[in-house]
C-alpha cells in the first residue's frame, strides 16, 4: 500500500517509552461532540501565531479553508470509503465563511462533521458485518483499489455497498494468504470491524478537535501540528535521554500503524528484523500472549499496547513495506529495554582487505544520531557525552592505526544537534561557515565552525542515504560545498525545515485550562552556497543505482512540503575540489557485477513497484502467485550474494529456529555491502590522487 508519511489523523509520531497505565475509555455521546470554550481560545491562538510567526506566509482566505476542509475529510477517511457525495458537498456549503469561523475559534463544521463521520463509520461496520456472514468467490477475476485519495466519492450507498463488498473481500484474502482458517478469519475481522466502531466512539471532543487543527496547519505544511495535552505529555517522554520501550517511532497511514523508523540502539533496530515502512497488523504482550488485531486503531491506542516496562516482552506482527497487502506478515518477540545515549554513540572500524587497493586501510565512522547529553553539560559535567567529542576520539584511534582515509557513514542517521551537527563538521575544517539559517521574518543567521583547527585533513568520504535527515544533511551538504570529500550513495531525504515548540498558555494569560502546544515551522536551512537542504537534499558526488529508484520518499512525499529555494551565498573558501568522473565510472562498473548490488537494486525496484500499485488482484490464486514471485526473487537475489561471501543463508521468516549468529553474520554482511564499495571509492580516490600530484584530487 502507498506509503504517504503526511496522511496523518494524528498529529506526531511517539515514542514508544514508558509504561503508562489508563483506565478504560469510555464511550462518548453524541451530545458531548460539540465545541468548548477551551478549544475555542486554543483555535483562536493557533490562528494567530501560525499567521505572525509561521515560516510560510499563507492567508487565511477562502480558497485556503477550503483546503483546510479537503485535509480534515483525508485525515477521517483517506481511502474515501465512509462519507458520501452528498455528505461532502453540504460540508463544502458549511465551509464557505469557514475561513472568517477560524478566526474567531468556531469549530462548529469540525464536530459537524465528525459525527456524520461517526454515524457513517457504524453502517459501513453493520455492511460489512454481513459480509462476513456469507462467503466470497476468489476464483472471480476483479482487483480492488486502494488507498485512493483522489477518487470521487461515492454518489449513494449502493455504490459504497460495492466499495466495501471489494474491501472485506480483500480483508479477508489478506489473513489467508497469511494461513489462517476461515474461521479464525471471520472472528479476526469481526474483531477488527466492532474495534473501529468502539474506537470511533471514544473519540471525545479533545480528539475532534486535535485532528482538525492538524488538518489545519498541514495544509500549511507537513511539519506544523498541534499537540492537545496528553499528546505533548508523549512528546515530552520522547525527548528524554533514557527510554525504555522498543525504541520506534510510528505514524499512522490510513488503516495502518507503520514504523516511521528505529532509534538507534534500541531493541527495535537491534533485532535487526523492524524495519521502516513495515505495517503493525498484531501486538501480543508476554511469549504467548494473545495477538490483538490493531489494524484501524487510533494510534494512541497502538502506542499504548506496545509500551511496557523494561524486560517486559512485546510480540509484535509485521506486514512488511514490500508484502503490499498480500500477506507475508511476520511475527517478532522484542524484549522492551532502556535506551541510552552511549547506545546510539558513534562507532569506527577499519576496512582492510580491499581488491581494489590492496594493503590500503580506510576507516569508517558510524554515527547514528547527532546526540548531545545535554542534561550532564546542564550539571556542569565537563565530560559531557557528544558527537563531536566521540568522533574526535574515534578520528585519533583510526589515525593510530595507520588509516589512508576515513569514511563518515550517516546512513539511517535522521539528525538531532544542530550544534552538533556544526561543531562536527568543524573537525575537518580550520574554520568557517556551516549553515545559514533564515527566520520566519527574513534575518539570516550564520553557524560557524566554533573552533579553529583540524581533528583530521586527510581523505574523506561522507556515505548517505534516503533516510539522512536534519543535521545529517547540513553536515553533508557543508562537506559537498567546501570540497572537502566526496559525498556518496541517495540523494537525502530532504529536511531542511526548523521546528520550536510553542505553549498556547503563554498567549492567554490566567486561562486555567491547559490549551496544549503548537509544533511551529520557523526557518529553513540553507547551505554556505546559498541553496536549501530543503526538499531536493544533498545530491550525491557518487550515486549508488539504489537511487534510481526512489519514489515519493523523505520530503518529496510529503503534502504541502515547503520549495527548495536559495539565498545568496554565505563567505568561505574551497579547501579543495573533488574530480569525480573516473571514480564514478570505476564504481559502476564494480557496482554492476557485485551481487550485493544487484540485491539492493532489486529490492529498491520491489519498494518502487510496490508503492505505485494502484490495485491489488481479488483472486487468490493471482496473488499468491504475484506473492510467490516477489518473495523469490528477492530471496534469490540475497542468497546469491551471501553464498559469494561465504555465508550460509539464513530464512528470517522461518517458523523453525535459527542460528542466531548466522543471523547475525547475514545481517552485517548486507548493512556493509555500501560502507564496502565507499571506502573502495575513496581507496580509488587516494591512489588517483597520488599518481595525479600536483593536481590535487581531494586533499586541503
């Protein structure tokens, strides 16, 4: 199914930490679903600081509510499966002074809406109800469209009939190709139909209004949203040092919870078997706990299944990215665990047995996140654990040891300090400019590198991926503009955007009711050489063929994403410049015979294939042949590469045990099929380098 990471019904993502128990929800009356005084104070303040100090100046006029309006209906029913034409067009009626309503707090559309909502969730679950009462033809040759936000709506009930008929009918097929009985089936599905009616009931007006406002300010842009109370109590637990949980960040997409990513050195990422993109269909508690189906579960309530305490067991059942939804879930026992700062620290290692440069040695650095302890630098701890100070030490270790270059792998590394993000870069540069960052009101502020000095002037190589973010890109793209190495792998994700967070108390003076806090876009960040991380993101000097196959991914996804733009340039001086045509020829041709390669081709191929079906086959034997197919010829692509490496293939999907330390050797030897072919582009870059003197390849 279409990964689309600005499909939002909810604001955040969370952090799966501490354990938080709730008492059990209760349902709520139609008759609460209306507006309180709270919330209209709290609309009011949203519209005043979005309109004063928000980084993109849209006026709230009549076109914009009404995009407003059209975010809201996508937010509630993305796959337009519930509300009917008629429904739509008597809100688009409601709407036309929605832009002057904002204005002074009226959300009377917004609850409106919502309980048409509701009242159209409870027919379509009695529809399908009945559905499963019967049975269905998989024989019969039809396909079933999904997620389509822009399909027209369904002019009457008959023609929702049709919808749903199509997507129980899918529902089911999907459990059996994940082997299970009809039986089980009909009750899992019954489950999951009775849970979407009791969770839509739950939904009190804090919830209403939460999502509209998020429609609200994501129709601004992707990364602005409101957070109600309890939503930033989650924030808060996220943003502190030591959590214990899984260790993921989730979104909601539609129907599904899926992992936004992974923190570094949590239990999820170290299992080696959660992966970004993966759909959370099940969640068990304990080694034989009942799974629980939570597909069409809000995802608080996700979130809060999956917290537990440390030492606790979690199950979780896994319909990966790449399955569509043609079965192939997977299930994956985490042991929830506290996740610390030296968890997500930088590591080095040496490469040394390289065909291309025999008896060269490279370096390679792995930083997962930009990570300041902030709180031992707060206490006066002058031994405070950072990036920067981390790598200096791995940088020092590496040189000992006699390498001939170092390789700076920001792969998966989704940002954090800004400061960080500086002063590391300040390691291979005397000094100078690292980043521009402008303001809401135009004034640009320049971070420079805050010491003068080299850690380290010899070759280098900065290893990127789709999913380096944030300060990952500033780092890169100031590295790229001081010709200082090479840049190489995908073009990156493409954050180039500043949040702060703003408590709406502070606007109302004496209000008793806690009014939340608004996630507020205020800058943008651009590159000493004038254009924005935004949205392009740094374009590799080398590209791996992985990168051909990028679809809508990182910002390029995301609605309403701000324009990549430029301001003038900022004053430094190139250290050096980068010839990268022979070494890009020399990659490709190596790239093209190593199967590692061809594997990672091949499943960035699946990825694109997979995100742009628009249809999926009702008959059974049509998708599991399709299931079959795209299962083995990933799976044949993988054993050949690791037989050439000498490793015998493990199936992590197998039902039966599995040696966990070939696991192990078949998960580090896929990790470092790019970090490989890195370090032999800047092996090649060393020796085209010395036979070339003078004319300097990349040195300062």
């Amino acid at each position: 199914m279409r990964s689309r990471l600005s499909r939002l019904a909810f604001a955040v993502a969370a952090f799966l930490a501490a354990t938080l128990v709730l008492a059990s929800p209760r349902q709520i009356p139609l008759s609460e679903l209306f507006p309180n005084p709270a919330q209209t104070k709290s609309a009011v303040v949203i519209n005043k600081v979005l309109e004063r100090f928000h980084y993109r100046k849209v006026k709230l006029d009549h076109d914009f509510a009404q995009e407003v309006l059209d975010s809201y209906l996508k937010a509630l029913d993305p796959s337009r499966s519930f509300f009917l034409a008629r429904d739509v067009e008597r809100f688009k009626g409601g709407a036309k002074r929605l832009d002057e309503g904002l204005r002074r707090g009226e959300l009377d559309l917004a609850f409106d809406v919502f309980r048409v909502y509701r009242m159209r969730v409870d027919e379509r679950v009695i529809y399908a109800e009945g559905l499963l009462k019967g049975s269905f033809d998989f024989d019969r040759e039809e396909t079933y469209r999904l997620d389509s936000p822009d399909a027209p709506w369904a002019k009457d009930s008959a023609e929702l009939d049709e919808i749903w008929r199509k997507r129980v009918k899918n529902d089911f097929l999907t459990l059996r190709m994940a082997d299970k009985t009809d039986e089980e089936i009909r009750e899992r599905l019954s489950e999951r139909y009775q849970g979407l009616v009791r969770r839509t009931h739950q939904f009190d007006g804090n919830d209403v209004f939460q999502t509209f406002m998020n429609a609200y300010t994501q129709t601004l842009e992707p990364h602005t949203s409101y957070m109600s109370p309890s939503t930033s109590e989650n924030f808060d637990i996220s943003m502190k040092l030591s959590l214990e949980g899984i260790g993921a960040v989730l979104r909601a997409d539609n129907e599904y919870t899926v992992i936004q990513s992974t923190v570094p050195g949590g239990p999820a990422r170290e299992s080696g078997q959660v992966q970004t993109g993966d759909r959370i269909v099940g969640v068990a508690q304990g080694l034989d706990g009942a799974i629980e189906d939570v597909v069409g579960w809000r995802l608080q309530d996700v979130v809060d299944k999956i917290r537990g305490p440390k030492g606790s067991v979690v199950r979780l059942q896994l319909l990966p990215k790449s399955a569509a939804t043609n079965g192939g879930v997977r299930e994956v026992a985490i042991v929830r665990n506290e996740i610390k700062l030296e968890d997500q620290a930088a590591k080095g290692s040496v490469l040394d047995s390289l065909e291309n440069a025999p008896g060269m040695r490279i370096g390679v650095i792995e930083i997962p996140a930009f990570y300041r302890d902030f709180q031992a630098e707060g206490s006066g701890d002058r031994n405070f654990r950072s990036t920067t100070r981390d790598v200096r030490q791995l940088i020092d270790d590496l040189v000992l040891k006699g390498v001939d270059g170092i390789v700076i792998d920001l792969r998966g590394n989704g940002g954090g300090s800004l400061a960080e993000a500086t002063s590391l870069t300040g390691l291979f540069i005397d000094t100078g400019p690292v980043v521009q960052v402008k303001d809401a009101f135009g004034k640009i502020e320049v971070e420079t590198d805050p010491e003068p000095g080299l850690a380290y002037r010899g070759p280098l190589a900065v290893l990127v991926d789709r999913d380096s973010a944030s300060a990952s890109e500033i780092f890169a793209g100031a590295i790229q503009d001081y010709g200082r190495g090479l840049v190489i792998g995908e073009p990156t994700f493409g954050k180039g955007t500043v949040q702060t967070l703003i408590d709406l108390n502070r606007y109302v003076p004496g209000e008793q009711n806690n009014l939340g806090r608004l996630r507020l876009t205020m800058a943008e960040f651009f590159r000493i050489s004038g254009g924005s991380t935004q949205l392009r993101g740094v374009e590799p000097d080398i590209r791996f063929p992985t990168a051909d196959f990028m679809v809508d991914h990182g910002e390029r996804s995301l609605d309403n994403a701000l324009p990549w733009t430029r301001i003038r340039p900022a004053e430094y001086k190139k250290v050096g410049s980068v010839s990268v045509e022979l070494l890009a020829l020399q990659s490709a041709e190596r790239v093209s015979r190593d199967p590692g390669f061809t594997m990672l081709v091949e499943r960035s191929k699946l990825m694109r294939d997979v995100e742009a079906q628009t249809h999926v086959s009702l008959q059974e034997r049509a998708r599991r042949k399709d299931d079959e197919l795209r299962g083995s010829v990933f799976k044949e692509q993988q054993n050949s590469y690791l037989r050439a490496r000498g490793i015998a293939p493990v199936d992590e999907d197998s039902e039966e045990q599995v040696d966990e330390d070939l696991l192990d050797a078949q998960r580090e030897a896929i990790a470092r099929i790019q970090v490989e072919e890195a370090a032999r582009i800047l092996a090649d870059a060393v020796l085209l380098d010395r036979t070339e003197r003078p004319r300097a390849v990349m040195r300062d």
